[in-house]
C-alpha cells in the first residue's frame, strides 16, 4: 500500500519533470547526431546516405598547413579576446546594480533601469543600422565633425579594424547591461536588513555598507554567473559579429562561431564547420570541468 | 480512491501537456519553411480565371490557381511578383510567381533548399548547379514536353540540344533538363550590340565642360575625372558627385568592380572559373600573379583613391545605393553599357546630356559573341514541381513574340505603338517609363511600371531575337524608329567626335577589340573539397582586394599583395588553379573551333 503510493508518487514527479528531459533531449541531444557530418564529404544536393566517408580528414585539414594554422589561431585569439574582455568587466552590471539601487528616488531608479534594460530587447540587425546611421561616412558623427571643422573627410568608424574588440564590447555592454544587473538586484533585495542595520549601529558610512555588507552577499550569485559566462566562453555568438563584419574588420572580428557560420553557409563547407564545432562543444565541456574544479577548491562550492 | 482518480487526471493533464510541449518544439524545427507561406505548387480550389486564353492553352487546365515557387539566381528582388507583370500572368495562365533570391537572402538559401531535396517548382540556376542537381534526381526531365510547346521547340535543334549534350557525365542519353538563358538568335560570332558589356563610360557634357581631353591611358582618365569633380562637385539640386563608386553585392571569386575593368584591357575571367583570367589569345594569367592585369586595376583603384576619387560610401553602400546614384547622375565613371540606361533619356540627349562611350587610347576590349548558347545560367523545372505542364507553357510562353515583347518592352499602346510600315516605335511614355517608374493604367494593374516589371529578371531567349511581325530585334535600342529619334545632339555629337555611328563600331575600326565566341558549356562542378578552398580563396582574395583599394600608402598596398599571395597558397591555390585551368583551356579550344567553323 505505501510502496504503491511512493510509487505514484514518483511517478508524478517523473511527469512533473519529464517535459523539461523530453525538450533537453529533443534541443541538445538529438542534435549531437549531426556531428556525423563531420565524417563525410557531404555536399548538398547529394544526401549523406551517399556521401563518402572520411574519417578525420576535415579535422586534419584545418591544420594542415602553416596558413590554416595562422588562420583558425586569429580567429580563435579572437574568440579569447572578446570573450576575455566580457569576463574582465563581468563585475559591471554588479556594481551598476548596486548604484542603481542606492538611488533613492524611486521614479528616477525606475527610468534608468527601463531605459538600460530596453536595448536587450533590440535585435542586432536594428542595432547595426542605428550604428551605421550613426558611423557611417554619411553618418550623424561624421556630420557633426565636419560641421565643427574637426574633420575634412569623413572618418571610416565601422571599417576600421582597430580597436575592433573594444568596439564589440561597448556594444554589448551597452546592450546587455541593464538586463544582466536584474539579478543583482533581485541579490541585492535579498540581503536581510539586519545586516545594514548592524552596520549603521557600528557606525559605517554608506560606502562601508557597499563594500562590508552588500559585495559579500552579492558573492555566489556573482560567482555562478561568472562561471557560466567561462563554460560559455567560445560561444560569444554570431549576430553581433555578423551584422558587424566587412571586409576590414573580418580578421579582427572574425570569432569562432562567425567562422563556422562562414565556413558552412559561406563556403558550403558544412563537414568542416561541424568539425570545427564538435572540437568548440569538447573545448567548453573541459572549460567548464575545469572552473568548477577551481571553484570548489577555493570556495568550496561548484555548480556541478 | 478519490484521491487515485485525482491523481490520474492529473497525469494525464501532465501527460497531455508534455505531448503539446514536445510536438510544438518538433514542429519548430520541422524542414520545410516555405516563404510566404503558400505551399509551393498547391492548386487551390478557387475562383475561375477571368480569361483563360484559348490561344495558348492546349486543353490545359487553367480554373485553378497555383503559385509558381520560381528559386532566381538572377533576381534582386524576394517575394511574389506583384505588379502590372503579376497580374497579366494571374490574368493569362491564374499563375502567381513567389520568387526566391539567393541575390537577396544568401546563397545558403542554394545549399539549404537543396540539401532539403526541393529546390523549387521553376529554377533559374548556375550551370555548375545544374551539374549537381540532374545526378540528385533534382531536375525535371523536359525532351518529351518541349516537343510539343509551340514557340520553345523551335530552338531545339541550334540551341537547346547542343547545350544539353555537352554535359555528357550527367546526360549520357542526350535528354533535355535546361534551357539556357538569355540565349540569342544571331550567330554564335557575331557582336550585335552597340556598345561592348564593359567599356569607359563618362558624361558627355562633363567631360566636354572640361574641354574633352584626350585620353591616352588610365593616368589620363584619373586626371580628367580629378577635373571634372573640381569644376562639378555637385548635382544640380546639391547632391555630392562622386568620380567612382564602387560595391561589393555582386563580389563573387573576385573583386568585380576589378573584374570587369579587366576586360578594358583584354582579360576576363570566365563564368565558372575564380582564379584566372584570359585574353583572346588564350593565355591564361593566375590573379595573383605580379604582372596580372587584376592587380593593374588594383592599383589604379587604389592611386584613384589617393587621389579622392573614390566615393567614400563604397565599402558601406550596396547596388540600390549605387542605382540611386546612377539615377541622379552622381557618378561621372560608368563600364556596364546597361548602366547607362539610369540617366539616358531622348529628352535629355537632346539636350546634349547624358553618359557616353569615352575610349581611352591604350585600351584593347575582350568581348564575348552574342549568347547563342545562353548566358551561363539556365532554365529548368524542379523535379517535385506540380503541374509542370502549366510550367511549361508559362515557359512558352516567355519566349513567344507577346511574352518577349512584354518582358523587354511593356504593353503596346502604352509603353509602343505600330508605325505605318508595321514596325513598333517607343511612345513618349514608353521612352522614359523605366526611369521615371510611370504609373501604369489602372486597366493593367495599376502601380509603377519599373516596379511592376518582371522581376524574374531573366529570360531564355534575349530580345536579341528577331520579332517575326517587324522582323527587328525585340530589343527596342535597335528599332529603326529608336536609332531615328535617337538622332539627338548627344548622339550626332558623339558620331561625330568619333567619326562612328556607334562605340562597337569605333572600337572595331580602331582594332582596339577582341571579339571572341561565347563560350556556355559544361565545365564541371567542384568536388567538395575543391569547393571548400575555392570558397576560402575568394573570401580571401575579395577581402585583401577592398583592403588594397583602401590602403594607407603603397607600402601597405604591396605588403597586402605579397601577404596574399603567400597566403592563398596555403588555402589550397594550385589545386583550385588546376581546376581553372583546366576549364579555361576548354573554353580556348571551343573558341578556336567556332572560329574555324564560321
């Protein structure tokens, strides 16, 4: 009688997760089964039923040479670049969070926040064409420069390839802020108010506070954050970089995800973007491993 | 009890939702996205056609409408075919096109919608697709259908079937799958047009404000151009005018801003081919050799920039930019004769303005024959196409004296009119209908008539075929009564500063021309590993070629080309040079035996 209804028990808990485990299997493990790709020299319109297989040699043809080494070397210095730089600053939607809840009038708090969680909701698409409006040769800032006489020709903003990782971070930042400080909000609005009030009691100014009281407690969600940030470190996505790419930028934007996306759809080279994603899905997995072993040897605490 | 009923309700609600959830997420990603929605080639019960014309149809049943999925490798333009255009095939066949642009949304569109199996209901593809696709079982056979079309199977014997023989490896039976575009009606060696594809091209007031200088060579050219944008910096309603402008839409193997400038002085790169070029002789140059004429026109691009003659827009800007430009007169240097077509107008040469053929003196033209055998694109009906005889005499149709006559020139009484002697003449509307975008009679569907024109934008027989009512070319440039209202200022002024009646001509006499047969054959598909460094070349090679345009000195300029140079090598260069080379020397030799033939 009791074993049965543990057993109807469990059984409901299976079917209360077991739409979550069919949409894992359906979005992240049926997929795997492309990595097949990787084998054959497969070239549409021929299926790969008959398509040769090749073993290895779309993984060893991205290295087969000094020219190709150079190559996937620039665009994997890329991905690092970029994605180090995220990482350098992922303190800066904290901290904004933690100033934006000092404001006091309410009004205002709510204006700043509506007004920096806005672009997270633009796509990049329309992000590029504010920027080309705004950049380009014709553009309002070369308009204004040389309106003042700053400038006699127009300055080429978007087909510069320098500083082309900072650029890129700016307009993530930009887009990203406000939403990724949601959290620390929600972090900060969890801290108990006995804390703050002990503080003031021993005297603490409010900078004090920040730092003695609210940091510590904005810890672990920092930390979790940042080591999903690390796991996720070579997928910095496409679009930006995407919508972002010339013929002047590309060896500087060029990240991996955007090569694999040139690679296949560019080039229909489809077997060497899939090699090239199947080495990417191995790298983030020991990625991953590898932080939350730091993680639990310093802190004490993983996520996995 | 009560509580088991409870809970088994409550599983099946679960059990009902997990089922939902997973059959919505499965159908997120289920294979067949059809653009707009109307599934291709379904016939759906509907209203009858307002008049079917018993004329074309051959018990063909036209009561039901159908959407034609036409997937374009010509067209810049994605969607349905609305318009004048649209409604005239709506009207004629209940026939609605939906058009799909790899111009537009990318050529993965190609390998996407092919992989899939289904390309589309009508295909107007490269040849080297075409390779591809007849052995994947993609492509409708059409030896049986077209024998019985009335206007198509008369082109058979000099045009069709010689086409689709050559492709031995994948028609060893000599059936008909394709039928090349924009095939002409000439001779497989004559040149009928009057100004050659690709040529110096400035406006004639400009370049006569400026005292018409002699032009001896490119330095020349850069010097004039320099002139005129000093003495006309500005349209007439203060837009800038800029000496070149360039961009990158249409960038395939190479550069083609540099490709095509090639040609001026005898090279061009072959349909098919990305890493040469060849002149009439038949020799045959690697782009990136030191002394290639591709890195000539580098140069020259690249001292034109240091000179501020390059518009600012061209790395930025795209081919409705540039049309927009052309359309307001922007741009003082021009190659593609059809560029000219943007300004042109009767009215205005009258005046004495508009852009004409300037030579340079040390320039030696390569120009290809008329299209006898198409134009390396072809026509040809997706295997999985619904109703394909309804396909096959929207075809037909295409190519009989009314679809040609449509498709190059409008309607009669609105855009031409009959002439006494039975010839047509363009009337005052139809001179300028393109340009000016004219609203079109209500009676034909209203909206404009630029925009209401066929945006296949390609054709299987050109209007270089000879209307058998007038007995001229469909193509209205070359009417008698065009060439007799063309007598404008501009013109007579030209001829007579040139001593020719028209640019081919001046070229000829001067021997500054190479005409060399038009070669469209079967020169092979890439194996996939061909493909994949041919694709990593050429973004390779069009990327360094904007960068050297746009370098900061020559020292750059020449760091970039050496840097090139070394490195294509390694992305696999002689391996797709072989393959170049090897289709190359095929086009030389069917050269030389066309030429023998004559």
């Amino acid at each position: 009688m009791r074993s049965q209804s543990m057993r109807s028990n469990s059984f409901r808990k299976f079917l209360y997760i077991s739409p979550f485990m069919l949409l894992l299997a359906v979005f992240a493990y049926y997929p795997l089964y492309g990595w097949v790709y990787a084998f054959f020299d497969y070239t549409p319109p021929i299926p790969l039923s008959a398509s040769e297989f090749v073993g290895f040699k779309w993984f060893h043809s991205l290295v087969e040479n000094q020219v190709k080494i150079d190559q996937l070397m620039q665009v994997i210095w890329n991905t690092f670049g970029i994605s180090g730089l995220g990482i350098l600053f992922s303190w800066l939607p904290m901290i904004f969070a933690i100033f934006l809840t000092e404001i006091k009038a309410v009004r205002f708090r709510k204006f700043i926040q509506t007004v920096t969680t806005l672009p997270n909701f633009i796509s990049w698409v329309l992000v590029y064409s504010l920027a080309f409006s705004m950049f380009s040769s014709e553009g309002m800032v070369n308009g204004f420069l040389h309106m003042t006489g700053l400038t006699d020709s127009p300055t080429m903003f978007l087909q510069s390839s320098e500083h082309v990782w900072w650029t890129m971070w700016a307009w993530a930042t930009w887009k990203t802020l406000g939403w990724s400080a949601i959290l620390y909000i929600a972090a900060i609005m969890g801290i108990d108010e006995s804390l703050y009030e002990a503080a003031y009691v021993d005297g603490a100014t409010r900078m004090q506070v920040i730092r003695h009281v609210v940091l510590p407690s904005m810890m672990p969600t920092y930390f979790v954050l940042l080591m999903l940030q690390i796991a996720s470190f070579l997928n910095n996505g496409l679009e930006q970089y995407f919508v972002f790419q010339n013929a002047f930028n590309k060896d500087t934007i060029q990240v991996l995800d955007l090569y694999v996306y040139n690679l296949a759809m560019g080039g229909g080279s489809y077997s060497v973007s899939v090699a090239i994603s199947m080495l990417k899905s191995v790298i983030s997995v020991v990625l991953l491993f590898s932080v939350n072993g730091l993680s639990k040897m310093l802190r004490g605490e993983g996520i996995v | 009890m009560k509580a088991h009923i409870k809970l088994g309700r409550k599983s099946a609600l679960l059990l009902g939702t997990t089922i939902l959830l997973v059959t919505t997420a499965l159908s997120g990603c289920s294979g067949n996205s059809n653009n707009g929605g109307a599934a291709a080639g379904t016939a759906e019960p509907g209203t009858p056609t307002e008049s079917s014309d018993p004329g074309t149809s051959k018990g063909i049943d036209h009561s039901k409408p159908l959407t034609i999925t036409v997937f374009d490798n010509a067209a810049n333009y994605q969607g349905e075919q609305t318009g004048w255009y649209g409604k005239l095939l709506k009207d004629k066949f209940n026939i609605t096109l939906n058009i799909l642009a790899p111009q537009v949304a990318g050529d993965q569109l190609y390998k996407t919608r092919s992989a899939s199996g289904d390309l589309g209901d009508l295909l107007i593809i490269e040849n080297s697709q075409l390779e591809e696709l007849i052995p994947a079982g993609m492509i409708m056979d059409l030896t049986d259908m077209i024998k019985n079309t009335e206007h198509l199977s008369q082109y058979v014997d000099n045009h069709f079937k010689p086409f689709n023989v050559a492709f031995e490896k994948q028609n060893p039976d000599g059936k008909i799958y394709a039928l090349p575009a924009f095939t002409a009606d000439t001779s497989p060696t004559t040149f009928s047009e009057e100004l050659p594809y690709s040529s110096p091209i400035m406006p004639w007031d400009y370049y006569k404000g400026i005292g018409a200088p002699k032009l001896n060579n490119l330095n020349d050219l850069m010097t004039a151009l320099k002139d005129m944008q000093a003495k006309y910096p500005k349209t007439p309603d203060g837009k800038p005018i800029v000496p070149i402008t360039l961009w990158k839409d249409w960038d395939g193997g190479s550069m083609e801003n540099v490709r095509w400038l090639s040609n001026w002085y005898g090279y061009e790169q072959p349909n098919g081919t990305t890493t040469i070029q060849l002149n009439a002789k038949g020799d045959i140059v690697p782009i990136v050799d030191d002394n290639s004429m591709y890195k000539k026109i580098l140069q020259f691009y690249y001292d034109a920039n240091k000179m501020g003659l390059v518009d600012p827009d061209s790395p930025s800007q795209d081919w409705n930019k540039v049309s927009e430009k052309l359309t307001n007169k922007q741009v003082l240097l021009l190659w593609y004769s059809w560029q000219r077509g943007f300004y042109n107008t009767i009215e205005r040469g009258n005046q004495g303005d508009g852009n004409v053929a300037v030579p340079i003196g040390d320039t030696h033209l390569i120009q290809n024959s008329d299209a006898y055998f198409g134009n390396g694109r072809v026509f040809a009906i997706g295997s999985k196409a619904k109703e394909p005889e309804r396909i096959m005499e929207l075809m037909d149709w295409m190519s009989s004296p009314e679809g040609l006559r449509y498709y190059t020139n409008g309607f009669e009484g609105f855009n031409y009119e009959k002439t006494p002697d039975g010839k047509f003449k363009l009337t005052e509307v139809g001179q300028t209908a393109f340009q000016e975008n004219t609203p079109v009679p209500a009676e034909y569907g209203g909206g404009g008539y630029q925009d209401g024109q066929s945006k296949v934008n390609s054709m299987i027989m050109s209007d270089f075929v000879t209307d058998p009512e007038t007995k001229e070319f469909y193509n209205s440039t070359y009417w008698a009564s065009t060439i007799e209202a063309n007598k404008t200022a501009l013109t007579t002024d030209w001829q007579k500063t040139y001593d020719a009646t028209t640019p081919t001509e001046y070229y000829t006499k001067n021997n500054m021309i190479d005409i060399v047969p038009n070669i469209n054959t079967s020169l092979g598909s890439d194996s996939s590993d061909v493909k994949n460094k041919r694709s990593q070349i050429s973004d390779y090679v069009k990327n360094t070629s904007w960068k050297m345009i746009f370098a900061k000195d020559q020292a750059e300029f020449d760091q970039l080309w050496t840097k090139l140079k070394s490195d294509v090598e390694g992305l696999g260069w002689n391996d797709v040079f072989a393959v170049d080379k090897e289709r190359a020397d095929k086009i030389v030799k069917m050269r030389a035996d066309a030429i023998a033939n004559k």
